[in-house]
C-alpha cells in the first residue's frame, strides 16, 4: 500500500495468469486505488512484462518477479520500484523509477544481488524527517540486514547492521515489515517458511 494526497494505493503481483502447473509466475506488477478503502479503480499494470527480451528481468517466462516495493523520493521526485527477481542468478534485485506512481517505470538498475548477499524478502522504512531510507532483507537463512540506500533510493550506500544473527531455519527472521506509530518503529517478522 502508498498513502498519497488522500489517495491510497494497493499495488502488488499480478497473478492473473498463475497457476498451480503453468510457468508464469507474476505478470508484472498491477495497481488499484481508493479514497475511502472500501471502493477500488483497477489501473491495470503499472510495471507490465517485456514478452520481447529473453534477458529483461521483466520477462514472465524466464524469470519470476516477486515482492514489489515502492518508495517516493521527495529530492529526486522519483517514484522508486525496487522487485525480487527469481531467473538465472537466484534472488537479484531490479530497480525501477517513475515520475508517478502509475508509471510508466523505466529500469534504472539489474542483476542486482544487495551487498553482495542472497537477499530474500525485503521491505523498506523511510525516516520522514530527513528522508533516510534502509532496506531491511533476509540474508537467505541466516540473518536480518538493515542497509542504508543511497540519497535516490536506487542502491545501497555499503552501509549496513546485521540483527537476529540465528544461523538455520526455522529460527531465522524473514518477511519483515515495518511501520511507525507515535515516532517508534516496529517490525514484524516470521521464522524461515512461516
């Protein structure tokens, strides 16, 4: 979800062509929005599939793109997509920008693997008095990262802390997601598969 001018909006994997035995795995990343949470405008794929390139990280064929997450930069008045991709390199990140929300997004960065780590899941937290963001991943069983990102969202500055170090599922901290409520930041995450 982005909250934005009264508006929110509820973007994420389309998974319209998915299914149990197929080999698409996402059709790029589609997008709705409210004012009031109830009612919802579908605004179709705001990141669509390239059919086109074998190579792009945006082909649904040969690779799998997973876990959107979007961020707005107030310096650069960029909206910053960064994706999971599963293909080739296992769990590279991809990085997009766009003027709106909506797009259209142009890929900025690929084949990224976040401080050199097989990262799995991610989310982000953006500080709204200075605009600092950090990444915070799953170095893949075994630890949770926070990462600076730099000053345009588009990468990671090499600055970063290492948290839950446990070593082996199920212990391991994954899928975290973060909010804030009354200046305090909290996280929440799962062990490894749940």
């Amino acid at each position: 979800m982005f909250h934005a001018d009264g508006v929110f909006y509820w973007y994420g994997e389309n998974k319209a062509f998915t299914s149990a035995k197929g080999a698409i795995w996402t059709w790029g990343v589609r997008c709705y929005r409210s004012v009031d949470l109830y009612n919802w405008e579908d605004l179709g794929l705001i990141i669509p599939v390239d059919e086109s390139d074998p190579a792009s990280p945006l082909n649904p064929r040969t690779t799998k793109l997973d876990r959107p997450h979007i961020l707005y930069n107030k310096a650069t008045k960029k909206f910053v997509c960064w994706v999971k991709i599963m293909g080739k390199v296992d769990q590279t990140r991809t990085i997009l920008t766009a003027d709106r929300i909506t797009g259209p997004y142009t890929i900025v960065h690929k084949d990224i693997m976040p401080l050199g780590m097989n990262a799995g899941d991610f989310d982000f937290v953006t500080h709204p008095a200075d605009g600092k963001a950090h990444m915070y991943f799953e170095r893949v069983h075994s630890e949770l990262i926070c990462a600076d990102l730099t000053e345009d969202y588009t990468a990671l500055s090499g600055h970063y802390s290492t948290h839950f170090p446990i070593g082996a599922p199920p212990l391991v901290r994954e899928g975290p997601a973060f909010f804030a409520r009354h200046n305090r930041y909290y996280v929440a995450t799962s062990r490894t598969s749940g």
